[in-house]
C-alpha cells in the first residue's frame, strides 16, 4: 500500500470517528462556557431544586442576562428582585379583593378561584374567618344576601353556596335586583 493511500484511509478513519462522536468536524465546546457557575463543586447526592416555575417574562428576563456579571448566587438574586420588586409592590390588599367584582362571563367558580388566588398574595394572610367576610362583601346585592349562610364556614364550602346561589339565579328560583328593577 502506498504511503499516499495509507494517509488518506487514516483520514477517512479519523473522520468517521469524529462523525460517530457527534462532531462532525466541529470545534467542541468548553464546559465551562456552558455553566452560570463554573467552580461550584456540589457535595455528592446532592439534588438540584427544579426550577419549573420560571416561566413567562421571568424565563425570558433570565434567559437574555449576561451572565459574566454575577459572580455568587447573591448578584443574580438581587438581580432577580430589581426587576421583579414591582409585584410585591403592587400586591393586594384587604381592600382591592373587597372591590375585585365577577364578570357576567365567568363562572362563580372561576370567580372565586381568581380571587382567593389574589387572597393568598395579600400581606399579612387572612385568617379564615377575615377571608369570608371580605369575600361576602366583595359580592354583588343578590350574592352578598343569599351568602350569609357562608359566615363560620370554609371558603370551599363557600363556593359551593355562592355555586348554588348562580345555579338559582339561572334558573329564576332567585330573582336579582337587576331584574327587580328592570320589572318595575
């Protein structure tokens, strides 16, 4: 065999393997380049804490950050809270859930979901009492008089009566002021 033809099978070899790593002739990628933090060494059987829950413009912020600038877990933290600060700022109160009103197309249920999830942001939290009482008076007039059975129970049990107060308000066994008036 010639040397020329040795060469080149040698190469053809050498390309094939390359081809079967993934390669492709490629320059590989460093490591390091693709970890936020490098230099950590993790003790072993340690569990990394999903992060699942970063979505939506939060996945975005984090995915367009330049990473070099945060040197300990702390920068990009405070990073995180710079940007974000203004949903704490904007939270809830007792008063803006007593005004936060169900549309004429949504569900009592759905109401009720949107609003205890707009509940469980307010600062302090509400004792379960606290959180029936304001749900009661955020109700409209036909709601808030045939609800009182509600004072002293769950907000689940809550749902449930407000549930039934729609279900007799569809079929008329509950006629609403609106519709009082509106006869009148």
């Amino acid at each position: 065999m010639a040397q020329e033809e040795m060469t080149q099978r040698v190469k053809s070899l050498e390309q094939q393997l390359k081809n079967m790593q993934g390669l492709a002739g490629q320059k590989s990628i460093v490591v390091k380049d693709l970890c936020v933090f490098p230099d950590v060494h993790l003790p072993p059987g340690f569990k990394t804490p999903k992060f699942e829950n970063l979505t939506g413009v939060a996945s975005e912020w984090f995915l367009d950050q330049e990473i070099s600038r945060w040197y300990v877990w702390d920068d990009m933290a405070q990073a995180f809270v710079k940007q974000f600060q203004y949903n704490i700022d904007i939270a809830p109160d007792r008063n803006s859930l007593s005004n936060l009103k169900k549309k004429p197309t949504e569900s009592f249920r759905e109401y009720a979901i949107k609003w205890r999830d707009q509940a469980a942001r307010v600062k302090p939290p509400m004792d379960g009492h606290e959180l029936i009482t304001i749900f009661l008076q955020a109700q409209e007039p036909y709601y808030f008089q045939n609800m009182m059975s509600a004072v002293g129970k769950s907000f689940s049990e809550a749902i449930k009566i407000g549930e039934m107060v729609e279900n007799g308000l569809k079929t008329g066994k509950i006629i609403s002021q609106a519709v009082l008036k509106a006869a009148t």
